[in-house]
C-alpha cells in the first residue's frame, strides 16, 4: 500500500478515465438480473475507444466482478487491454481477496499502486472501503492512517480520493443502508487539509455531482445494471451503461463529464427484486 506511482511525465493537465462496477462472471454468458455483463462492459469498453479523450491512465471503482471467481479478474484483464493506459483499481464489496489481487498482479497493465503523484500538481489516493462478507463499506484505521500520511507529505499537491462505497445518502433507503459506515470519521480526516478537491466512487450505479462538507463527491454509472435514484424499495434504471472522464486541472478544478451508450441495447429484468 505504501507504494507510490510517479507518472514518468510532466503534464499541466491530468485525464483520468473511470470505468466501475462491471460485475463479470467467469463464463462468457454470465447474467446480472438479465444483463450480460462481459457483453454490456464490452459495449463500454468499445465506445470508449471511439471517443477522442486521450487520458492518462485508468481507475476502476470496484466490484469488478459478481461470482468471487478469480477467473472473472482474468477476464476484466484480458478486456481492458485495447485500452492501453495503466489501470488502477480499488476493491468494492462484491471483490474478494487474495484472489483479486492475485490475479491482477499477473498483468503488466494492472497497477497495483495506491497512490498516484500524477503530474506537477495532482496526487491520487486510492482507499479500500470494503468489509469482508458485507455489503456496506467502512475505512479501516490503516486506510485512514494511509490517507494522512499522503495528505500529509504533499500538503501542495491538490488531492483526488478514490473509493468503492458512497459518502452521501441516495435517498434510497434500500441502498443507503449500504453506504460508507464511518463517513464522519473520514470528514475528520480530511479537516485539517485544504487541497483535497473531489472524492471519487462507484458502488451506487447512478450519476452524481454533489457536495459534501465542502468537498465535491462524484459518483459514476455502472457498466452493467443502474439503479434508479430517490427510491425506497430496490428498482432498476432504463437508462444506458456509462463511464466518466475526468480533467483535473493545474488550478485544483476538475472538469468532468459522464458519457453512455448511445443504446437501450443492456436492459435488466425489471421484475426482479434484489441481487
């Protein structure tokens, strides 16, 4: 976790490329509630490489796969090579470990770095919010000592954190009930610095641009299955899979934008109750 990754170039601007919560199985036709997810993260993979965002390099947000198969990371591996940018991942809850990392370290692409000085003026930090067996996420002590002490050594540097689960409520009493536990705790650590400028996630599978304790909390689509804002019971989304990017700029600003499939091509079983 100590390891850190200096980007071997100098650039005014860092662009970032987030892609989340994938959710792929081992087989080729593995489903989410009726979606496929390789074929539907396929779809995002190739609309990525028709745009003309040139990025830096990769965060994927985790839950990168759904059936705790390690063959499922070989997968995600083998499908974000055409990308061909060094990809950073954070674990989310449906990822297991050893078997992750394991898998991942296999591929000169996958970094395992945590944390990123990227540029003159941007480091990165990369969290694991993941409990073991549950679906809600907490920050453990080391990962909250890990962030001060990155905070702490480049107090100039502006500061992006990264991780899986949500800080803020989505007034969505199912899926609020899985959020970041110790929230507050994280807002306490962040206090006393002042060039932290967006915290980054996934987890949620929808679109957000917030604020939260004066910080800006971002919240990217899945790949795979969305879920729809504002609603207490689990109800699925119709709207497509998506992906964002990211301009963190020299003055501390990020410029961001979520981009989707151009296609209803990936819609889920709307009946279905839970996953």
């Amino acid at each position: 976790m100590d390891s850190v990754y200096h980007f071997p170039y100098s650039t005014p601007v860092v662009r970032i490329l987030q892609i989340t919560d994938p959710h792929l199985f081992a087989l080729d036709n593995g489903q989410l509630i009726g979606v496929n997810t390789s074929q539907s993260f396929q779809a995002v993979l190739d609309a990525i490489q028709q745009t003309a965002f040139d990025y830096d390099f990769v965060l994927a947000t985790g839950d990168l796969v759904q059936d705790h198969n390690r063959e499922a990371y070989h997968r995600f591996a083998k499908m974000v090579k055409p990308l061909q940018k060094p990809i950073f991942w954070v674990e989310g809850n449906h990822d297991i470990q050893p078997q992750m990392r394991n898998a991942l370290a296999m591929y000169a692409q996958m970094q395992m770095a945590k944390h990123i000085l990227a540029g003159d003026k941007w480091q990165i930090i990369l969290l694991n919010s993941q409990i073991h067996g549950l679906p809600k996420g907490e920050l453990a002590q080391d990962q909250l000592a890990f962030l001060t002490a990155k905070l702490t050594a480049y107090p100039n540097r502006y500061s992006l954190v990264v991780l899986h689960h949500n800080i803020l409520p989505t007034q969505s009493a199912w899926l609020d009930q899985h959020s970041l536990a110790n929230a507050d705790e994280l807002a306490t650590v962040l206090a006393p610095f002042q060039n932290v400028k967006a915290i980054l996630h996934g987890h949620i599978h929808q679109e957000v641009d917030a604020q939260w304790h004066g910080y800006r909390v971002l919240a990217t689509p899945s790949t795979c299955i969305q879920f729809k804002p504002n609603c207490d019971t689990f109800t699925l989304d119709a709207v497509p899979q998506g992906w964002r990017e990211l301009n963190l700029m020299p003055d501390g600003s990020i410029e961001t934008i979520v981009k989707r499939l151009d296609c209803v091509k990936f819609l889920p079983n709307f009946a279905a109750q839970g996953y």
